[in-house]
C-alpha cells in the first residue's frame, strides 16, 4: 500500500513544538468510511476490529457483541473478506479502489479550490486516520477545518460517527481549530445533476438499454428506522429525485437495499432477492446504481458488479450492468467544490 499523502503542495507544517502558527489557513477535510490496507486476512482484521467495536455501528450491549466479535467474526470472517477485497484490489497502486478514488478526490478539490483552502482526506476506520489527518492540517496552520463526511444519506452509524471521532480528536488538543460539519447532501440539485449525468454516461455506452434499474443503497437494521435514524427516508428521496430527472418511474427503478449482516429484520426490499426475482420474472437485461456511495468500493465492485451479477444470471438474466459510482469523474469534483464553498461560507473567499 502506497503511504498516505502527508500534505497537499500548500500545505507546509511548521516545526513540531512550535508556539504559533505562521500563517492562518481553511482546512477541508473529506472523510470515508474505511479500509483495510492490503487484502490480506491480518490486515482485514485489524480494519474490522476497529469497525464492528464502534458503538455507532453495532449498539447491543457490549457484554453481548464483544464475545460474539472476539470470539466468531474476528476468527471467522477476515479470510473470506480478504479474499474479496483481492478481486477488486488495485495491483498497479496496492490499494483498495476506496483509497484510490478518495483521494482522487480530495487531489480534485484541491485543484477546484485554487488555494483558497488546504484539502486533505482521512478514513473513519483504518488509515489514515481522522486524528491524523486533523493534527496535519492544524499543525500546517489550519485554524478552521471543514469536515465533509462522504455519505449522502444521514445515519447515525456513519455521519454521527465521524462527528465522534472528529470532537475525540480535537478533545486532546490545547488549541483547537473552529470546526464545521457539513450535512448530508442526499438531497442537493448538485449531487443529484452529477447522478443523472455519470448514469446517463454509462446507459449511452450501452448497445442496448435496461428492462430495469435497481436503485440499491447500503441496508441498516430495521430498529435504526424505529429509533428515529433518518437514512431510510434520505434514501427514498435521493431515489425518487433521480427517477424524476432521469424519467423513471418507480416500477422501472425500485429501490433496494444491500449488505445484510446478521440474523435481525434490516430495511427492505433486500437488493439480492430484488435482484433474484427479476431475472426468475424474466427481466433478461438489468442495471444497477448505488447513490449512497460516492466512490466505488468492496459493496459496489464486490457484492453487486461480481456477486449481484451471478445471482442474476443464475435466475435467468442474460445482461447486468453496473453503473459507476460518482468517483473522480469531473461531477464529483463540481459537487464537492459547491459544498465546500457553501459549507465554508465567510471562511473561503
């Protein structure tokens, strides 16, 4: 795995014990979910241990989870995660595509930004991390920080989570920088222009169009829904927003969700059984778009593009496609330049 970048080109940190900082700077820092670093079942482990021990993401009891965690999934699951992550790998770059396009992105909207503020990365779980990331901005002078997590779609196991890990970080610091959070943005023309368009590219591409559109986003156990956590409607927005522009109507683009985990009730329709009964109905040519996540990763390239696809073909299908995730496409950019300035309002010029 290639080592994190420590620093964009106008970032240059000043000595470590140094009283003051130089020059005042805007930091923008974009945060994913995690990965591991190399696709093997030591380094999965570690990256699922620090995963499935935030309270956010699994909240039963820890007397309950930690043996069951310790005990089962940490022993039984990293071999088979690796051997996943090894399909989609990045040989040329040895990272996993989420590294990859992540800080592709981060690189874009530094170049958009122009200088206007310093634009680094960090990942929620595994390297680098937020503390890190934070430390290198404020130690270059950052004394305002943008967070843009990098989930449309609200949760409280995603977003909340890295407002946690961003206020534990700053906790331990004497100076703090001022901190913003920017929301999330499952709803925001720009993000749904930039949908509509990296979808409409890869249908033009196609000789020959979809019978069907599953609309998949990640799934959440159905208690989160009860409780008051808002990512199910987000999600239902953002799909029926990008029915509207692209023209769809809800019986040609349903939508699903993916990535069950557990025994317990999760959201439903489930994306595979969806996925299943088109091709058992019939339906010979489908695709597949996942706007809860901005950057390809194991649940795009993995779970849909590889497994998804068998399961479609075994029923019957014929033809799958897979549209790609918003990565580093010149749409991505633009959303994030129009979040960051609008986020950072009075901060950027």
């Amino acid at each position: 795995m290639p080592d994190a970048p420590t620093q964009f080109t106008d970032i240059t940190p000043i000595p470590a014990g140094h009283p003051t900082v130089a020059q005042e700077r805007v930091g923008v820092l974009l945060v994913n979910l995690g990965t591991p670093d190399a696709a093997t079942p030591a380094a999965v482990r570690r990256y699922l241990q620090e995963f499935l021990s935030d309270k956010r993401i699994v909240d039963l009891p820890r007397a309950i989870w930690l043996p069951i965690l310790h005990g089962v999934i940490l022993n039984v699951r990293p071999a088979a995660t690796a051997r996943n992550y090894a399909k989609i790998w990045r040989q040329e770059s040895d990272e996993s595509p989420l590294r990859y396009f992540t800080r592709a992105q981060a690189e874009g909207l530094h170049s958009a930004l122009r200088q206007a503020a310093s634009v680094d990365w960090a990942m929620r779980y595994g390297t680098p991390s937020i503390g890190d990331r934070l430390a290198v901005l404020k130690d270059a002078g950052a004394t305002r920080i943008l967070i843009v997590p990098l989930y449309p779609q609200y949760s409280a196991t995603t977003t909340a989570s890295v407002t946690d890990a961003v206020f534990d970080a700053v906790k331990a610091m004497r100076w703090q920088p001022a901190i913003r959070i920017a929301p999330a943005f499952h709803d925001d023309p720009a993000y749904i222009d930039a949908l509509a368009t990296v979808t409409q590219r890869r249908l033009a591409a196609l000789d020959t169009q979809p019978e069907c559109i599953v609309i998949s986003f990640h799934g959440l156990p159905q208690r989160y829904l009860d409780a008051g956590d808002p990512y199910h409607c987000h999600c239902a927005k953002t799909a029926r927003l990008l029915r509207e522009k692209m023209g769809w109507t809800e019986e040609f683009a349903p939508l699903a969700f993916q990535s069950k985990f557990g025994r317990e009730k999760w959201l439903e329709p489930a994306a595979e059984e969806t996925i299943r009964q088109l091709g058992a109905k019939g339906v010979k040519n489908i695709a597949v778009v996942m706007p809860g996540f901005v950057a390809d990763c194991i649940e795009t390239l993995e779970e849909i593009d590889i497994a998804a696809r068998q399961t479609f073909l075994t029923a019957g299908g014929e033809k799958f496609t897979t549209i790609p995730c918003l990565n580093d496409a010149p749409e991505m950019i633009a959303l994030l330049e129009t979040i960051a300035r609008r986020e950072a309002a009075g901060w950027i010029d």
